[in-house]
C-alpha cells in the first residue's frame, strides 16, 4: 500500500465520522465542502483530462441546483423524483452549448464558456421563463422523503453529499483506466497525435463536458437541498473561477490535488473569518502562487489520467 493509498483511506475515514466529531457551524461547512469538491471533481474531468478550458462549470451545478428547486417548490416533486432530471438536464444544456464550440481552443473556448455563464446568470436573475424566482430566487425547497422517512437533518445531508463525492471518485478512477479515459489523455497531450490515430476529438470532449455536468448537476440538487433555497448569485461567474481554481491550484488531473484545492479556496476562508469577505483575493493570489511556485499544483499528477498499462515499468530493464 503506497503514500497515496494511505493518505486516501485516512481523508476517507475522517470524512465518514466527520459529522460526529464537529458541531454545527462546521457540520454545514462540511457539507459544502463535499458539495464544492464533487463539482470540482467534475470540472477536473473537462479542465484535466480532456483539456477543455471551461470557464463556466456553475451553469451546470446551477441548472441541478434549479432543476431540483423548480420541481420541488413549483410542481410538488419529491426531492428524490428531481434527481434523474437534475442530471439530465445539465448533460443536455451541456451538449447544446459545447457542440458549436467544442472544436475551439484554448482561449477562444474560455471566453465563449465565460459568456455562457454570464447569459446563465441574467436569465435567472430576470426570472425570463417565469420559474427562477428572479434576484431572490426560490425558497421553500422541502426536506428529502425516503420510503415515507424524512431526512431534514445536516447530518442525512452531510452523507448524501458524501456518498456522492465516493460515486465521483469510483466513476473517474473507472474512467481513467477506460477507453474513454485513454482518449481523453491522448487528447489533453496531442490533438494532432489522437486526430491521426483515428480519434474522434469532439465526441470525447462532448463526451467530457456531458459527464462532468451530470456530476455538477447531481452536487448542485444537494446544495439546494442543503439551504432549502437557490438565487443566481451562487452559481454566477466568480463561482465557476472558483471551481476552475481549485483545479489548477489543487493539481490539475489530480483527485488529491482537487481536495487539497477545495480546502485552500474554501475552507481555509472559513477559518480566517475576518478575510471572508476578500475570497476573490484569495483566488487570484492562490493561482499566481501556485504558477510561480508550483506550475503543476500543490499536489500534481505524477501520470495524470494515463491507463496504467501506460506507465513506465519500474522494474523493466
């Protein structure tokens, strides 16, 4: 059992007794944190293995988060009955947006992603269809029903979002050592390698920005789940810099590297309460940090998202 190993099982570990161990103010920080970590896991699949700059993930936490508060308040869905929908409803607005812009690059598909999230935002706050609640957005999200059984407590919630996170590592770890994850490393390195080796480029990013706003999607109907309201400033362009940060601060193509990132851009906010309102600050003084001191990450892939048949044979001669 190597370092990483270790380290994962102990993170895992803590974070399973973890509502037991802190009181409430921290219990909901807690549940953010796995919320904001799953959301940048999903980022991580667009931004670290498929090498798409995307400059506008929140439009998908958003569109779970809505979804999730629009069938609840407006229709009378149960919580757990607007779960499919606020996954596929981001894996839809997902291909509808990135399929005219996915042949891109670099900076031109981060503007176009950045405009994206910018029209994002004004149609919720102008309630244009009528459902967003406008500036004020929604409320009166109710509690989550299991088989007749409430669960309304921070604690159920605080497991929700963890079994999420867990279903997010075991779908990446699948992914990384798949067909689609060989792809997508070919992709994220050569363009023009993968191109000539018979891969088809914008199906695999499409395929990349539809998984990662399904996962984004799930997250957001969580968070929503968790304040038992939404309003556009949670999921406005600053929150995608957000989560586009915790990526290349933490390691891009790093699962250790993401949480590490979750926690310097989140968490460490919270504990310094005084700075909270300088957030953004933080942000900006994180990135250039890390790009000066460490271009990789704090915590960098040592071979990223490659296949493990890929990795060179310590043993081989």
């Amino acid at each position: 059992m190597n370092k990483t190993t270790i380290l994962a099982t102990i993170f895992i570990v803590v974070m399973a007794v973890f509502p037991f161990l802190v009181d409430s103010t921290w219990l909901t920080i807690g549940i953010t944190f796995l919320v904001f970590a799953t959301v940048a896991f999903s980022q991580d699949i667009i931004l670290g293995r498929a090498g798409v700059f995307n400059m506008g993930h929140a439009i998908f936490f958003g569109i779970g988060a809505y979804t999730t508060a629009i069938l609840n308040v407006h229709f009378g869905f149960e919580i757990i009955e607007t779960i499919p929908f606020a996954i596929i409803f981001p894996i839809i607005i997902a291909i509808l947006l990135a399929g005219p812009i996915i042949h891109l690059r670099g900076d031109y598909l981060l503007v176009a992603t950045i405009g994206f999230n910018i029209i994002f935002e004004q149609v919720l706050k102008n309630d244009v269809f009528g459902l967003t609640g406008g500036p004020n957005g929604i409320f009166g999200i109710d509690v989550v029903r299991i088989f007749g059984y409430e669960l309304f407590s921070d604690t159920a919630i605080y497991y929700m979002a963890f079994i999420l996170m867990i279903l997010t590592l075991i779908i990446i770890r699948n992914l990384d050592n798949s067909r689609y994850g060989r792809a997508l490393y070919y992709i994220n390195k050569d363009e023009i390698a993968a191109k000539s080796m018979g891969i088809n480029i914008p199906y695999y990013k499409l395929f990349a920005f539809a998984l990662g706003a399904a996962i984004a999607g799930a997250a957001g109907s969580i968070f929503a789940v968790q304040y038992s309201a939404v309003s556009p400033e949670s999921f406005n362009f600053m929150q995608s810099v957000m989560f586009f940060a915790i990526v290349l601060v933490g390691g891009s193509a790093s699962l250790p590297g993401v949480i590490i990132g979750t926690f310097v851009m989140f968490v460490l906010p919270e504990l310094f309460t005084e700075f909270k309102e300088s957030r953004y600050l933080i942000f900006g003084a994180a990135m250039v940090l890390t790009m000066v001191l460490r271009p990789n990450g704090v915590w960098p892939a040592t071979f990223g998202n490659i296949p493990k048949f890929l990795r060179p044979n310590k043993g081989a001669k």
